[in-house]
C-alpha cells in the first residue's frame, strides 16, 4: 500500500465519517460498552461535528485508492492537540497512522504534540509510545460513566518512527 496524506476537502467529509465510525465499532465495545459508542458516534462523528475541522484545515486524511485513516488537530495553548487519530481496521499497521502523525508533527513545528485515549485501549497506547509520547497523567471522561483518559505528550522536534 502507498500511502499519501493530505489535507481533507469538504469532499471527503463522508469518507473521514466512515473512518471514525467504523474505528470506534471495532475498538471501543470491550472498553466502554455499545451505549457510549453509540452516543460517541452520533456526538463527535456527525457532519456538523467533523466539517468545521476540514473547513478550518485542521484534518489530513490518508489514503491509497481510498481514505483508509484520518487526523484532527488544533494548536491550544502552548501544544498542539491531536483530537483524534484513526486508521480503518484492515488498514491498521499499514504506516498510515504513522504518515498522518508525522504529518501532524510536521504541522506543530516548535510545539509539542498532545493526545489523549481511552484508558484501557492498551494498543493505542503502545502505538503512541512507540511513535515517542510519553504518559503524563490521567483525566476523567468528559462523558458522565465514560472511561478515564490517558494524556501523553510528544516534545517538540522532528519525527522518526522506531519499530
């Protein structure tokens, strides 16, 4: 697979929904239960929630014949926040998910980068820690009976991906 990442256009809008709502269906059902996918999905992955970012340039699709992952971003504070980082199941251990994180890197130039998961989604977590973040605390679910959060960050600087 050759992997190109780019910036989203409001055409893929119905391509980076698919990404989000197939990921979270494969993912989240043994960490959070069927009800906070489902409320998470119609929350955070509705057109109205997902177009601004493209508007805003702030999401990058990866794709080879087809969108097969996305990121969202925005510079907050003193970091950027990766708000969200997903690669289609059958996509997954492609390089797309790294691609689209280096681009994201690439894209905070002097600014660390911020992420935050599912406590329990132990293979995220080992994917970020591979990519260079480390863990750096823990913060309750924005979600009333959501999981716990993991925080890690990235320093600023250049990426190299470490197998």
């Amino acid at each position: 697979m050759r992997v190109r990442v780019r910036e989203a256009t409001t055409a893929d809008l119905d391509a980076v929904i698919h990404v989000g709502m197939t990921t979270w269906r494969a993912t989240y059902p043994p960490i959070t239960g069927e009800a906070y996918v489902e409320e998470g999905i119609a929350k955070w992955w509705a057109p109205e929630a997902v177009l601004p970012g493209i508007e805003n340039r702030r999401v990058l699709v990866a794709e080879d014949d087809a969108v097969v992952g996305m990121a969202a971003f925005t510079p907050f504070e003193d970091h950027l926040m990766l708000w969200k980082l997903y690669v289609l199941p059958d996509a997954q251990g492609s390089g797309s998910g790294g691609a689209l994180l280096a681009e994201v890197i690439a894209r905070a130039g002097d600014l660390p980068v911020r992420l935050t998961h599912l406590f329990g989604n132990d293979r995220a977590h080992a994917v970020y820690k591979r990519l260079g973040f480390i863990e750096t605390g823990k913060v309750v679910s924005p979600v009333d009976g959501g999981p716990e959060e993991v925080v890690m960050e990235r320093p600023a600087g250049p990426f190299h991906a470490r197998p």
